[in-house]
C-alpha cells in the first residue's frame, strides 16, 4: 500500500484513523473473502493491527490505535477467521481486561460479548478472573 498521505490526515502520529476505522466497520458488511490472495492479505494487515498496537503515554495515541485495534478484533469475529487470528485477538481481548482505563474496559468488554458466539475451542485463550467457574467446571461438581 501507498503511504502517501498529506500531514493534515494525521493524528496522534497514526494516519488517517478514521478512515482506518471506517474501512474495517465497511468490511464487517461483507462476506468474507473466498479468492486466497484477498484472504491473506487481509490476514497479513490484520495481524499488523494485533502485533503493533501497545499502550504509550499519548493518550490520544491509545484512543486511535485501541479504536482501530477493536474494530480490527470486530472484524475477525464477524469473518471467523478462526485458526489464523481469533486466538490472538481473544488474547488480546483479555490483556485489556485488566487495564484501568474505563474507555478501553468498556471497549473490551463489548468486544468480548460480541465474542460470545464464539466456540469452546477459545476458552484457554481468554484469561479468567480468579475464581471463575466455567461451564465444565459447574457441570463437574
């Protein structure tokens, strides 16, 4: 892709954030790519998003990168990709969990419901709270 974008398209140091997000809302309202090539290269940015998003101090930063990250994670979950991203994105779903920031919380935690419908197969990738009993466990004792 084209990096060629004008100074006045970018925010907190990320560029065009918004059409980034737009881009991926857009793609959660198609079927899934059956051509491999599409498939992979929407898999390589996608990963991209998940490997390169980590907090910093900028807050403006963690806001547009989180926002992408979470519609990117939206986006994988609409699509199903399941052996190739969904692992991680359930990770990542439950890393920002523990964080204290209630815009990234609340963020998680609509992620997370819309992850629902996601099968048992996830459910060693997502931490826990302590204490936690999950169905098995219940149907157990």
């Amino acid at each position: 892709m084209n990096r060629d974008y004008a100074q006045d398209y970018v925010y907190a140091n990320v560029p065009c954030p918004w059409m980034q997000v737009k881009a991926l809302q857009l793609l959660q309202m198609f079927p899934p790519p059956t051509d491999k090539s599409t498939r992979n290269r929407l898999t390589d940015v996608l990963t991209r998003i998940l490997g390169d998003t980590h907090p910093v101090k900028n807050i403006n930063r963690n806001n547009t990168t989180h926002a992408i990250l979470f519609e990117a994670i939206r986006l994988i979950i609409e699509l199903d990709f399941d052996e190739e991203l969904l692992p991680q994105a359930a990770g990542l779903l439950g890393r920002f969990l523990t964080l204290t920031l209630i815009l990234t919380l609340t963020l998680t935690l609509i992620g997370s419901l819309r992850s629902i419908r996601l099968d048992e197969r996830l459910e060693h990738e997502v931490p826990r709270p302590r204490g936690h009993v999950n169905s098995r466990q219940a149907s157990q004792r």
